[in-house]
C-alpha cells in the first residue's frame, strides 16, 4: 500500500505495464537453431560431395519456418486491421452511447474514470474526473491508495444523491478490475471513517459476485479496517468531507448486459455509487462487422478507449468529441492525416489563447501561500496579469533558460526546469528539489499575500511533488512559515509525508502523482538523494 520505497537506479517507471512484466529475451521461435553445426560439417566422401546441398531435413525446416513466417504475419495484419483506428473510433462512439442512455435513465451526473473513461462520456455530461486504478484491485495486491484520494467527487455525490463511474476493459472480463474492487475498496473504507455506525461489528466491502470469488472477498474484507485505520492518520477534514456526502456510498454495478431498471437502488439509506463497464464483453477473437451510427461498418473493438498513446496519434478525448463526426466519417485510409491535423490545431489553439483559469487551485492548509496549476492555466494567469509572488515551473522539454528568472515590469520572478516525463525525469527531479526547495524558501521569506505558483504539464504530477517537498521543508505542522529555521520541525518521516500530501489532495482534488514522482521526493526528503 505505501508509496514509500528506496527504488534502485533500476526502479520500475510508471510506463511499465501494470503487471510489472517484462518483454522475453526468446527468439520467435523459441530456441536455437540446433542444426547448424551438423549441417557445417565438410563433406567426407564423394557421394556426400554428389548430394544436393539442399538436403530433405533442410527442405522441411525452412518450410516449415516459412509456414510460421507466413502465419504470423497474416495474424499480424489481420489483428493491425482489426484494431484500427477506425474501429476503434466506431467502437468508442458505440459504447458511448449506452453510457448516455444509461445516464439518461437513472437522471445522475457521469463521472470518467481518468484515462479511459473520458472517451466515453461527451464532455457536456461529464460532471466530474476520478482516478482509481485496477492494480489496485488486483488479485493479492488490493490496496486504498493514499495519494488517489478521490475527495473531489464526494461533494457531487452528496449534492446529486449518486453518481456513474464510467470505465471500460479489453477483451477477457467484462468489469475492470478498477470497478469490480478498487472502488467498492474505496466506497467501503470512506464509510468506516466517515460514517462509523454504518459499519459497526467492521467494515463492510461489496463487491460483485460475478467478477469476485467468495475467497477473493473474504481476503479483501480482511483489509478494510487497517486502510480505514491508515486514512484516520491523515487527519483529515472528516466533518467536512460528511457534510459534502451526507450518505454512506453504496456500489452498484452495471454492464452491457444489465437491465438498468433492475439495479437500480431505490433506498434514502446509501448514496448509490453505478460502476458502469461501458464495453460490450466479447468472448470471441473475431468479431462481424457493426453498423454504426453513421451508416459505416466497422469491428468492434471491447475496451476501445484503453491505452490511448498506442494507437491515437496524440488525440486526446477532449479533441476527439469537439471533431466526433468528422473524425467518424472519413475513411480509414485518411483518418491518421485527419487526426494529425486535428491535433496539431488544436495544440496551436492553446498555445495561442490561454484563457482559462479554472485550473487554478490555492492550497489552504497552508493558508494560501501555494498554488498549483498547469502550465496552460500559468500563462493565462500570466496574460491577465494575475498577482502572485512567483512562479515554479515544469517543462517536459529543453527550457531556453535553467534556473532563476528576475522579476520585470511585466512579471514576477520565476524559476525554470525542465524535468522530462519518465524515469530519467524522476532522476532529475531528484537532484534538482534542493535548488528549487532553496529558491522557494528565500522567495516565501519575503512573506507576500500572495501565492508562490507551482505548475507542470498537467499540474497534477511533478508539481505535486515540487509542492509536497516544499511543505515539507518549509511549513511546519500548523500549515505556517517559521520565523527562524530553528522552528521548524526538521524530522522528516513517511507518516508526515502522507500527511501533507494529503494537505495537497484536499485542495488539488485531481493530483494525481506518479509512483515515480513521489519516491523522488522521498528519498530527497528522507536524506537519501
């Protein structure tokens, strides 16, 4: 359950398959070629100097090979032209519309499960992200994790009486093992510690017994009190959180072949919680061609939207509905030139017009002497001339200038880095906190009304983990800046860490920081950089 752990230089990054398995050192065919030394050999008499040098057993190996060779390419075409883009687009825009009538029918506001739930839900009915991850329901790793806390959809939950979590999962089940355990994990634990006497005599974990051994359960019930009891020493605003809620959550699940008017929960006891898989379950390799919504054949894919860096050329959801119809009736072989258009528009529109500023978020438990956001909200603080006393900032790339950058009169001092994103960049970030923990601690010495602004790319990952290392550093435990050094409480341990990133998620609901990210804070924090 901990994030806490002395990697190696060898550490796993967050870009590795969530099984943690590795690519096979085999060749295709899965040995040596055995047979090369004998066929080598020097001819030792006149008839063996007479024989074809294409010899019966050399006949049927290379047949044999190129049988094999024949075969797995006419696999690999066939599975290439299965998983188009084009499919899977289809496919996507399927699903999408059973989530909708499914919101439609039980009048609750939809919820994405980030990454893949956002291809699913059109943003105009999208109320809310959340981030639950299947390896954290996965068999004999359960887990409530403490840095996806999830505390932003409470308030939703509570105001609207419910809600829908949107998810979806490739070919071989037909719930996400986020649905199927994560959240019912989370549901469970959020109970027991808000709402105790639904739970007295133990938390109660619900889980469906489609998807869930009686074994499996009997294990994961086991756990709930020991996470309930790991969430209380966050020292949450518990009182808060229950005033959002109202209700304990109750987990419900539905999928492609549920009549929704049979699940659905009718009670005022519970906040019903609709786990929706949005994929058909395909038992099958092959599928027959669909007829989509627009007339247009195609193969349906089962989790379509899954691991979409893969297969979408850089379209995120976002940018897929705004062109949902363009983008379903142009023919496969134009489709990559499309996107790539589309894609490249949109990149230059919010480069050009940075306006939003909702992505601001102005950390209170540190009575507002931080803020995060990501880099596209920055510069649309930056073109309203918003007041702030600096700004930290993240690049994934080369920056024109490393370091400290002077206030003018157009803007406030900043400081700039560039951390790439994967494992290298948790490295970097490693090694460069000490410089940025510095610079931030003579800037907030200046004592400004004003927030000190931390952003990266999505402002949900390094800059989390730029913001933990500095409150840990810099505040003490009532959220204030010392008046001397020796004030401040310079004993670091794992329970203050999650304590204060926990300060972080009440604010920043949708931080969501790597593994990666934050056991570079770590071990920065713990002395061990």
């Amino acid at each position: 359950m901990s994030f806490f752990r002395k990697p190696t230089d060898d550490s796993s990054s967050e870009y590795e398959s969530d099984d943690g398995s590795q690519g096979s050192t085999d060749n295709e065919y899965g040995g040596e070629d055995s047979d090369s030394d004998s066929l080598g050999d020097g001819p030792t008499s006149k008839e063996e100097i007479d024989l074809n040098p294409t010899q019966e057993v050399d006949e049927e190996i290379t047949d044999d090979l190129f049988h094999l060779s024949i075969n797995s390419i006419s696999n690999t075409i066939r599975k290439s032209t299965r998983l188009s883009i084009s499919n899977r687009l289809h496919s996507i825009n399927s699903d999408s519309l059973f989530v909708q009538s499914v919101a439609s029918t039980l009048g609750l506001p939809l919820i994405a499960n980030e990454r893949c739930g956002s291809w699913y839900v059109p943003p105009p009915q999208k109320a809310g992200s959340c981030y639950f991850k299947s390896t954290d329901g996965h068999f004999g790793c359960w887990s409530f994790s403490l840095r996806r806390l999830n505390l932003g959809i409470l308030g939703l939950i509570g105001q609207r009486g419910g809600c829908i979590i949107v998810d979806s999962t490739r070919r071989g089940k037909s719930i996400p093992d986020a649905l199927s355990k994560t959240v019912p994990i989370w549901c469970a634990v959020m109970n027991s510690v808000l709402f105790p006497k639904s739970t007295e005599g133990g938390a109660k974990v619900e889980l469906p017994d489609n998807a869930v051994s009686a074994s499996e359960k009997a294990q994961i019930s086991k756990l709930i009190d020991g996470f309930a009891k790991q969430l209380r020493e966050l020292q949450l605003d518990t009182q808060k959180l229950v005033t959002q809620l109202r209700k304990p959550m109750k987990p419900v699940w539905i999928t492609r072949e549920t009549d929704v008017a049979d699940v659905e929960y009718t009670g005022e006891e519970y906040n019903p919680v609709y786990l929706l898989s949005a994929s058909r379950y395909l038992r099958e390799e092959l599928q027959p061609r669909d007829s989509g919504a627009l007339g247009q054949n195609f193969v349906y894919i089962q989790g379509a939207g899954d691991d979409h860096e893969g297969w979408a050329r850089g379209l995120l959801p976002v940018t897929y509905w705004e062109n949902r119809d363009t983008l379903l009736q142009t023919p496969e072989a134009e489709l990559p030139e499309v996107i790539d258009r589309v894609v490249k528009s949109e990149r230059k529109e919010n480069k050009d017009a940075p306006n939003d500023l909702t992505g601001l978020s102005i950390l209170s438990k540190v009575h507002k002497k931080l803020a995060i956001c990501d880099l596209v909200t920055y510069e649309a603080l930056k073109k309203a001339q918003t007041p702030v006393a600096g700004a930290i900032l993240c690049y994934e790339s080369d920056v024109v200038l490393e370091g400290s950058v002077e206030a003018n009169e157009n803007w406030c001092t900043e400081y700039r880095t560039c951390i790439p994103p994967n494992k290298v960049g948790s490295k970097q970030l490693r090694t460069k906190l000490e410089g940025i923990v510095e610079w931030a601690g003579k800037l907030l010495a200046a004592d400004s009304p004003r927030p000190l602004i931390i952003a990266c790319q999505t402002g949900n990952n390094v800059s989390v983990g730029i913001t933990l290392a500095l409150i840990c550093q810099l505040f003490d435990s009532n959220g204030r800046l010392p008046s001397t050094s020796a004030d401040l409480n310079r004993q670091v341990d794992k329970g203050m860490i999650r304590q204060r990133l926990s300060w972080i998620i009440s604010d920043r609901t949708q931080a969501n920081p790597s593994r990666a990210t934050l056991q570079a804070v770590n071990l920065f924090l713990m002395g061990w950089a």
